[in-house]
C-alpha cells in the first residue's frame, strides 16, 4: 500500500470508526487506533467548548456535547488551524434547535467575538483628525474587526448574564423591534453591543459604500432631511468614540 | 542543502495563556521559550501583543503543530507563508514541528498522526522539508512523535529515518524524551538504541514532558510531571549529546509556574551534573 493511500484509510478511519478500514492496519493496530480516535474527537469536542463557552452554559453539558457531536460528524475539520474550526457550529445547532433564534444569534456572538480578538490591528482615528476633513469627499473606514447582523432576540442580554458566574440568565424573547448586533475590538478587547435598526442599516451602508455622504442620503432617506443629518453626526461622534471609525480618506 | 541551525544550550518553558502575566510582569529565570506558533499565526490582536512583549525580553522558538510534514498530499503553501511572515516578525531561535502527518485530501485531523518509516515516506519527508525550508528561508527541526500505531511494511526504524532525513535536508532534530519512552514502550523497541541512533551533532533542542498509563498502552498527554524513568532517559541523552536547549512542555493541567520552575531546576541539575563530570 502506499503512502496516499495509507494516509486516506487513516482519514476514513478517523471520521467512521469503521472497522473496515482499521483492518488494513492490522490486528495490533487496533488499540492504537482507538486511542488516535479518542484523541481526534475529544480535540474537537474540547474545541467546540473552547469556542462556545456561553452556548455550552446555555444548552447545560449533555445536550452541547451532542450538539458537538453531531457537528463533528457532519463537518469534517479542513483548516490548518483549529481555531477556525468552530466557524459553521452556527448552522449545526440551527439544523438541531430551527425555532430558537436566540440561540442562533448567541452562537454568532461568541463566533464574532472570537473573530475580532484576533483581527488585523487598525488604531482607532481621534476627534483631533477631523479638523481638516472635507466631508463631501470623505471616505469613512471601519475597523476590520468589526462584525454585523441582524437582532431578533436579547441574544446580547443573555450572553451578558452568562458572563458572570452564577448568574441567572433572561429567557430568551423577541425583540419587538428587530435591530443589529455588532461586535468589534477596541484596542485588545472584544465588545458587543446591540444597536438600533437605523444604526445598523446606517453601518451596513458604510461596509457597502464608505462615503460619507452617501451615508448621508442614506439617513436623510430614512429620516428625513433635518434629522438624517443630525443622526449622522451623533453617530459619527458615538462611533469615533467606541473606536469603530480607523481613518478618513478623501475620496 | 540547508545548514542545521546554530547551538544554543539553555533551560526554557512553554509559553501557555496561564502564565502569560507571569512572563509580562516578573523575570521569570528561563533562558528562552517556545511557543505553539499555530496560537500566533493570526491577523492582530492581544496574542502577538503578548508574544512581542515576551521576545523583548526571551529568546523565542516557534513550535508547530500543524505543518503535516509526512502529508503525501504535500503542504499547505499558505500555511508556511504565514509561518515565514511570524518568524520574519519574531526572529526566533528555531522553528519546528514535528515528524507526523495531520492533513490528506482537504481534511485535517489536528493530530500528531504517525508516519510509516518506509523509503517512499522518506523520500515525501525529505521533499516536504526542502519545500518548507526553502519557504521558511531556514532551516528547522523536527521532532520525534509518541506513537501508538506501528505500520507492518516499515523498513526503518525510527531513529534510522530520523538520521537519513536529517542528512538528505540538512534539519536538525528536536529530540522529545518522554516520546522516545512512549513509543519504545508502546512499540517494545529499546530507548536507548533510539538514543544512540539519531545523529548527536543534529540534535538542536529537548523536550522533556509526562504522559499517562491507559489500558495497556502510554499516552503522551503532557499533563503530569517528567516520571523518573524519563529523567533517567534525559539524564542519558544529555551524556550522549552534550549540552543542548532542554525544556519542559506542559499543555494540559497546568501548573503554577513556580511548580514548573522547579522541574525544570531538576533538567539543569542533570545538565550541569554532567558537564562537571565531563
């Protein structure tokens, strides 16, 4: 047998746990399968808890482990690195829990925050840089850690509460007005907050097309002249602030 | 061919995330650390923050996990590329990984698996470590795996592929003790013969780690302590090879570093026992 396909039965053996495919190892080889078996799933597993913590304090010990499982089972890792590992368990546990949307969005929380930790470094702009800006040309950049989706749930409330030790976390609920979850690093720590929909749809518009004036026409649409461009200025004040805004660029 | 790395001689640890304020705020008495640099090959943030304020003060090596130099697949060119920017940005003392396989068509085990000591894995070996040195721009070391597997057609041992691949690439060798015990026990081939076996003059680094009991088999799991047939292993390593840069590697269970200082105080002993006698 050569080496390729010594290596493609080991795979096939790692992902089954197929008897078939341990054979052609031999009769010895068959404690020292298990215990790379063993060893490939507890890794994922352990990953998996790693990643989601505060999904697995939500869902309680078993029934994350099966979720785990199953995740395994129908993602075989492919990255290098097995930091990326955890990215679609999302979809997993929208496969096993389809009503629960506050789970849905808390598993993205913990899988955006992650992702900014260790997102590419961009200093945040300060108020200072804004003397000379023409702001009919300005192109406003957002920080590359910054993540976005849509808020249906408390998602964030829980996630906050399961943060602290012993505490009681909200049941989950809808939002009676669906907004926007955004995640992002301020210098080395991750933060989240929920926005309002005007907000969100206003960050959306700046990831799609930086320029301020776009943004404007944007909010002046949504709001009308008088409090579109109002609500431009204090959200690019809020967002110098929270660090979200990297630099300004003429266009 | 790539020329092995220079020697450095010296007593380091692994830099694990539960002593990370313990490296930024004290002068914690090692002489280098090693890192996993899988943990360091991201975009930004706290990690490589942390990691550039532990080189101001230590020499790093930069230990892999993940190149899967045994993959008859080849290796992931993206994978060594951000490999080579981490050690441009850190200037390490070595860089290695390990003599094992993880990845084959497009899956990825992020395990150790073993490689089969035939002629045909030697040759894919040998070809992946020119590809991966000559990306890197320098040469590595590559480390013995604990193994719980032998493969029925091999036709070397392991420490005579070591040899040959290290003579046919220039690598040097980053000898794990505690694996040398794991696998001669798992295996029923004699530690010592493995010992003198592998080139000494190749010889860049030591591991020295604990491993556990399972049924009927050693698992290396690098949550216990060094046991005292491994410090009798390193004890004979260190007659065998001179002094070389020896740590402890602990990755599960961690200890305080205080406890971990200790054990490694036990590898200097040896260490500087021996070159008194020599």
């Amino acid at each position: 047998m050569n080496l390729a396909q010594w290596q493609n039965d080991f795979r096939q053996w790692l992902l089954t746990g197929n008897e078939d495919n341990a054979r052609v190892f031999g009769h010895c080889a068959t404690l020292g399968l298990d215990i790379y078996q063993n060893n490939y799933r507890t890794q994922l597993v352990r990953c998996l808890g790693v990643s989601y913590p505060t999904i697995a304090r939500w869902l309680g010990e078993d029934a994350f482990r099966e979720a785990a499982i199953t995740h395994i089972e129908t993602h075989p890792p492919r990255g290098w690195t097995l930091d990326t590992y955890g990215k679609d368990f999302e979809d997993t546990l929208s496969t096993l829990y389809p009503h629960n949307p506050d789970l849905h969005e808390l598993a993205w929380i913990e899988w955006a925050l992650s992702e900014a930790f260790v997102a590419t470094d961009a200093p945040a702009l300060s108020r200072d840089a804004l003397w000379n800006v023409d702001w009919e040309t300005a192109n406003l950049h957002l920080t590359p850690s910054l993540r976005l989706r849509t808020a249906t749930t408390n998602a964030d409330a829980i996630w906050q509460a399961l943060q602290e030790d012993n505490a009681r976390a909200p049941d989950g609920e809808m939002l009676d007005i669906p907004g926007g979850l955004i995640v992002w690093r301020r210098e080395y720590t991750s933060r989240l907050q929920r926005v309002d929909a005007v907000e969100y749809a206003a960050l959306r518009s700046l990831q799609d097309d930086p320029r301020f004036d776009t943004l404007c026409e944007h909010l002046v649409d949504r709001l009308g002249e008088e409090a579109g461009i109002a609500r431009a200025g204090t959200l690019l004040a809020d967002w110098l602030d929270a660090a979200l805004i990297t630099t300004i660029t003429p266009a | 061919m790539t020329t092995p790395p220079t020697t450095f001689s010296g007593y380091g640890l692994g830099l694990r995330r539960e002593h990370y304020r313990d490296f930024l705020d004290t002068d914690v008495p090692v002489d280098f650390v090693e890192v996993i640099s899988e943990n360091f090959m991201v975009d930004g943030g706290q990690p490589l923050h942390i990691l550039r304020q532990v080189r101001e003060r230590h020499p790093v090596i930069l230990h892999g996990v993940s190149m899967s130099i045994g993959s008859a697949d080849g290796l992931d060119r993206d994978y060594l590329l951000r490999l080579r920017a981490l050690a441009d940005a850190i200037d390490p003392l070595y860089v290695s990984d390990h003599l094992s396989w993880s990845r084959v068509a497009g899956f990825s085990s992020h395990d150790l698996l073993p490689v089969p000591y035939t002629e045909e894995a030697l040759d894919m070996v040998c070809h992946n470590i020119d590809m991966a040195q000559g990306i890197l721009d320098r040469a590595m070391l590559f480390e013995n795996p604990s193994s719980y597997v032998a493969f029925d057609g091999a036709t070397l041992h392991e420490w005579e592929f070591l040899a040959e691949m290290s003579k046919r690439t220039g690598c040097g060798l980053l000898l794990d003790v505690n694996n040398v015990y794991v696998s001669a026990s798992n295996h029923g081939f004699d530690a010592h013969a493995f010992l003198r076996g592998i080139p000494a003059e190749r010889v860049r680094q030591i591991h020295l780690a604990g491993h556990t009991q399972g049924p009927g088999i050693l698992i290396d799991t690098h949550d216990q302590p060094v046991c005292d047939d491994v410090w009798a292993l390193y004890a004979t390593a260190v007659d065998l090879l001179g002094p070389v840069a020896t740590m402890i590697e602990r990755d599960d269970d961690i200890p305080p570093l205080a406890d971990l200082l200790d054990e490694l105080a036990i590898a200097r002993g040896i260490g500087q026992r021996k070159q008194e006698a020599a």
